[in-house]
C-alpha cells in the first residue's frame, strides 16, 4: 500500500514538473488596462508569456493602439489626451516576435470621458514622408489565417483653402489565384462617406454637393462649361458642372489601370480638410487561410487621393508587404521573384530589400549587413536605389561622420551602416518604431551565364557586436513556360513486312514542352504521317482463249489480279521524359502508341491481249473495282529511346530515336530534325 501512495506521488511531481515546462497556451487574450483621469488615459496591455522560437533573437511584443477618435499610437504604454468629451473604444493589437504563437486578441475596452482637463494629445506627423498627401501603414506583415490593421492617412498640403476629394483603395492584386484579403471592419472618425468607385465620383464632387456648397455661399465654387469653351470655365453658370477634360482622361487611365491590377476597390468621399490637418482612415483587413502561403511572395495594396481641385495633383501610395509565416521585423524580400526566362536576359535587373530592426534595450551605431550573392547574379553590377537611415556614402563623409559603406565581393556584398542612432525597440522612451527600423533597397543584375534554376539569397545582420541576425531566404525563381516545337522525320524499318504500322518516311509532327529547361522535362509529341500506299500482285494466269473486248477480238495472254492499299497513320507520344546533359546534347526515352486512323482497299486487274488479226502488238486493259474502306483499324503500341544534338534548350536540333513496337514486333529507325521555339 505504501508503495502504491509513494509512485502515486511520484507521479503527481512528475506531472507538475512536466506541466510547469509547457509552453503558455496561444489563445490566451489580451487585456487592455487603463488608468483614467478626466481626458488623459494611460494605457497598458496585459499579455500571454511569449514562446521563444529555438535560435531566433530573443522574443518580443510590438503594439498597436487606436484611442477611439482617429488617432493611435505604437508605444508600449502609451498616455493619450482626448480633446473632446464623448464615448470611445479603444483597441489593442499586439505583435508576437519571434514566437511561435499565435498573435493575442483582444475586445475593445470602452471608457467615457466626461471632462476635458489636459490640453488634448498633438499627433505625430512623422506618419507622413516629406510633402506627400497621402501614405499608409500597417501595424504587422501579413500573416495566413491573422487580422491586421491599415491606416491610410491623408493631410493637406499646405495653402489657403479646404480640401476635399476621393480617397481609394485597391487591393487583392488579379496575379494571385486567389484573394489574400477581406475587409472585416472600417473605422472613420471623420465624416467619410463611403460610395462605389466609378470614376465620375472620383474626379468631381457629386453635382449635389456642388449645389449645395453654391447655395450654401461656401468659399470654393464650381466651376461650369459652356458650348463655346468645354475646356476652361466660362464667366457665366450652366446646366452642368465643369470637368477639366485633361484630367477626366488621365485619371480614367489610372483607375481603368488599377482595376486591371486588382479585384477589390473601395472609395470614401471626403470634405473639408483644413490646411495642416491630418486624417486617418483604419481598416481591419483578414489574410485569408486561402493566402498563398509563399513566404518570399510580396503582395500590394494600393491607396489613391484625388483632389477636387484641378490644380492640385493626385497622390498615389503603394504599400508593398511580405507574407510571413511568423513576425520577425528583420527580413529579406525579392521583388517580382518569378520570371519569364524567355524574356529575361542579362541586362535584367533584380529589385531586393532588406529590413532591419534593432530589437535591442539600447541604441545601435553600427548595423553590417552580409549577403550571400547567388551564383547566377553579378555583384558588381550592384546600385543602392533607397536606403535608411539616411547618410552619406563612406567614400565622401569625415571623421566619424554618419555613413553607408559597400563592400562587394565575388559572392557577396556588405552594407554597413557607421557611426548612426539607430533606436532600440526596448529603449525607454521610444514610442516610433520606425526610429528602431531601417533598410537598404539595391538592384543586381543578371551573370552571362544564366540558367533556368531557382536561386536564393540570405541576409546576416550584425548590430554593433550583437550575434549575427540571420534572416529568411529570399528566393526566385523562373515560370516553367511553354515551349512548341515542329518536328520533320524519316522512319525505315528493319523488317520487311507488309505495311507495317510506325512511324514512316515524310513525317510532320509538332511538340509541346518545357521552354529552355535545365532540369528533367517532359515533352509531348503529335505526328500525322503522309498516307502510306502500297500495291500487292494477288494471282496471274495464262491463256490463249479468245474474247470480245468492246467491237474487237482479241487472244488473252494473261490475267492478273493486284491488291493496292492506302493507310494513314497518327502517331501520339502521351509519356516522353528528357534531359539535356549540355546546352548541345540531350536524351529521351518514352511511350509511343500508333493508330491506324483509316484503310482503303481497291481491287486493279490487268488483262493482256492479242488483237485479232493483228498478233504483233499486246494491248493492257485494266479496270479498279471498289473495295473496302475502315476507320480507326488497329493500333499498336512501342517504347524508344533517342538522342538530340544541336540547340537542344531552344533552337534547331537533329535527333535519332529506335523504337521497340509490340503488337507487330519490329523495330524502326526515325532520323528527325526538330526546332524548339
């Protein structure tokens, strides 16, 4: 008994031990914790423990907040000053790194306010780059299965006067098979009105509206065309409101241009946007579980302000992301990473960028960046488009002036950033996470030797004398294409047989492949033969009897009987497996199945004659006599095996293939010329 008590408590220490190991679970949610007064609230997330990812920098949460009135923020802990009195719902989205989790949810936390105390919180305009109108975030990458948030925010540029326009968004680009968003929820704060995006609405104010804001007296008024002058507003008012005809077109071409590029659209109407104001529009967007799961794709969404004002331009954003399996802020990403290698040459360029983040406690002065160049890519072809922090080059800075040197070697290139401030994610007081990021954007072209096989890239980066960060491989890779092909033949048995099925002297043929391949490939082949025709002596005999032939006597000779046949042979090759050892040589071996699509049978008999009374000269009377005529005969089956010498990837080529026929076993030599295209 006291054995049994002993192993039962064994037993249970075991299990504590055992349970006190295991990871916390993933679906725990996040609370939202505030601490109120009046109008300023402080706030402060409460997360699950993280789950470490084996060998990856240590994890991290990164967070996102919306305070319920068209603002947010990414500190941790973020204290917000609200300028008017009212109800809000504020939402917390956190960011697991380098775990192996799933991303917390939360419910949004209501509070109220009730008294307006501190002076109201001023947002950060770091949102926007230099003097842009319009420009979009995301609070993470894209990830299968997990919500995200965009923020598409839009000011004035500065000037007398209001603004207002369209606002647009395209998303779901037509090149993927299948959609990798849906919008679940938009949040306006600011009277934006939603309405379908035809280009009338996105060019013009609706005629209502223009309407309105001339019997209102408002400070812009429309402008109207005439029959005399459709191109500039006339002095006085008519039936219809003025569109600069100029515009309507170029415009027109761009939406028409981005319908083409993407399945989903949605527009918002937007009023009275006051000189240095700025807005901001968030959307809950799903990555679908159908997302292609390819974590070196890149994907795009589009956002478009189109002013009312003619005079103003229009401003376009184009927010590129990186489908990731899990968050890791440091990453490596090929733009348009399959090609068409019928039209890709050497002098084609390839677009990478590579993303870092100090995720550290404390400041970086120096971040290295090593890249391993595939073998297939020039190093030396290198050209830096775009990078951040931004400095100078090393070549042209001073003593310990901020600078981005480049190293290239044969089979890799460095990047180090020296003597920066390049914040920590950790760091106390930091509030931006775009302080704590930078990146490097670069083009590389082609080598001459350029070969029909994916390839990969990879990134170390090194911050300061941290251990190296290794990110993920960043691979492209060429699209099979098809490559048809025409093909000429001469097949000769090696049995004398009557007619034997296979493929025969003057054969065309046309094939379908794998354009330029450098791996194992199968090729398809169709031939339709020329008719084969042959003519067979079935009996003959002798006599001297006479006859009439018509009005004349005659003494036959002889009597003879032929047998003339006309075939018309298809041949199919459903299975033939290839590979090309060099650029000039390559093997085969495959099925082929022969099918007598049709026979005609005739009948010729051939009489010899004396003339009586003249015996010197024989005359020949032949007469043809239908026989039978069938469709689809028979049909036989064989394997071969062949070799190709020329341009065997694309191009001419000469081949010699035997072939083994089973149902009238024989074997056939064909002697071909083929041009792949």
């Amino acid at each position: 008994m006291l054995r049994k008590i002993w192993a039962g408590c064994l037993w249970m220490i075991s299990f504590q031990a055992v349970a006190q190991q295991r990871p916390a679970p993933d679906t725990i949610p996040a609370v939202i914790n505030i601490e109120q007064e009046e109008n300023k609230a402080t706030l402060k997330a409460e997360l699950r423990p993280l789950r470490q990812i084996a060998g990856a920098p240590e994890a991290f949460y990164s967070h996102y907040w919306e305070f319920g009135d068209g603002t947010f923020s990414f500190a941790p802990q973020p204290e917000h000053h609200y300028k008017d009195t009212g109800t809000y719902d504020i939402r917390l989205y956190a960011t697991n790194n380098y775990d192996d989790g799933k991303a917390p949810k939360s419910k949004p936390r209501r509070i109220k306010v009730k008294k307006t105390l501190y002076a109201a919180t001023t947002p950060s305009s770091s949102f926007f780059a230099a003097s842009d109108m319009l420009a979009m975030k995301i609070n993470r990458m894209p990830k299968p299965g997990e919500e995200m948030v965009t923020i598409i925010g839009y000011r004035h540029p500065g000037g007398a006067g209001n603004i207002s326009g369209s606002l647009l968004l395209f998303y779901n680009e037509r090149q993927f098979s299948q959609k990798n968003f849906a919008l679940l929820e938009e949040r306006a704060h600011h009277g934006e009105r939603k309405f379908k995006a035809d280009s009338a609405l996105a060019m013009a104010p609706g005629e209502d509206l223009l309407n309105r804001a001339f019997a209102e007296d408002l400070a812009v008024a429309p402008f109207y065309a005439s029959a005399e002058n459709p191109y500039s507003p006339p002095a006085g008012p008519s039936a219809q409101p003025w569109i600069d005809p100029l515009r309507k077109t170029a415009v027109s071409a761009l939406l028409a241009e981005k319908k083409a590029l993407f399945r989903e659209q949605h527009a918002w109407r937007v009023e009275g946007l006051q000189a240095g104001e700025e807005k901001f529009l968030f959307l809950t967007l799903e990555t679908t579980p159908e997302m292609i799961k390819d974590t070196n794709a890149v994907v795009t969404v589009s956002g478009m302000f189109i002013p009312d004002d003619p005079l103003m331009p229009l401003a376009q954003y184009d927010l590129e992301m990186q489908i990731v399996a899990s968050h890791d802020p440091n990453r490596m990403q090929l733009k348009n990473r399959r090609m068409n290698y019928r039209f890709v040459g050497k002098k084609r360029e390839l677009n990478y960028k590579v993303q870092f983040q100090n995720t550290g406690k404390g400041p970086a002065s120096k971040v290295a960046i090593g890249i391993a160049v595939p073998g297939m890519l020039n190093g030396q072809t290198l050209e830096i488009t775009d990078y951040s922090p931004r400095c100078v080059m090393c070549d042209s800075a001073y003593e310990r002036q901020s600078c981005l040197d480049t190293i290239v070697r044969q089979d890799s290139i460095f990047f180090v950033f020296n003597n920066i401030y390049l914040k920590g994610m950790q760091q106390e007081g930091v509030e931006d996470p775009d302080s704590t990021k930078g990146f490097i954007k670069y083009k590389v072209r082609f080598s001459k030797e350029l070969k029909k096989l994916p390839f990969s890239s990879q990134a170390a980066i090194v911050f300061d004398k941290n251990e190296p960060v290794i990110t993920n491989r960043s691979k492209g890779s060429f699209k099979p294409g098809l490559s048809p092909g025409l093909i000429v033949g001469y097949g000769k048995g090696f049995a004398k047989t009557e007619l034997p099925l296979g493929l025969p002297a003057g054969t065309v043929g046309v094939t379908i492949s794998a354009y330029a391949p450098y791996k194992p490939y199968f090729q398809a082949e169709l031939y339709l033969s020329v008719p084969q025709r042959r003519e067979t002596l079935v009996s003959t005999t002798r006599d001297q009897r006479d006859t009439a032939i018509g009005a004349g006597k005659y003494i036959i000779q002889s009597r003879a009987l032929y047998e003339r046949a006309s075939r018309l042979n298809v041949d199919v090759v459903p299975l033939h497996f290839r590979y090309n050892l060099k650029s000039w040589v390559g093997v085969g071996a495959g099925m082929i199945a022969n099918v007598l699509v049709s026979e005609k049978v005739e009948e010729r008999k051939v009489v010899t004659a004396m003339p009586i009374p003249d015996t010197r000269t024989p005359q020949r009377f032949e007469n043809i006599e239908k026989g039978r005529s069938d469709s689809f005969v028979s049909w036989d089956g064989g394997l071969f095996a062949d070799v190709n010498l020329g341009m065997v990837r694309a191009g001419p080529s000469l081949g010699v293939r035997l072939i083994q026929y089973f149902k009238e076993p024989q074997q056939r030599l064909f002697i071909y010329g083929i041009w792949r295209f």
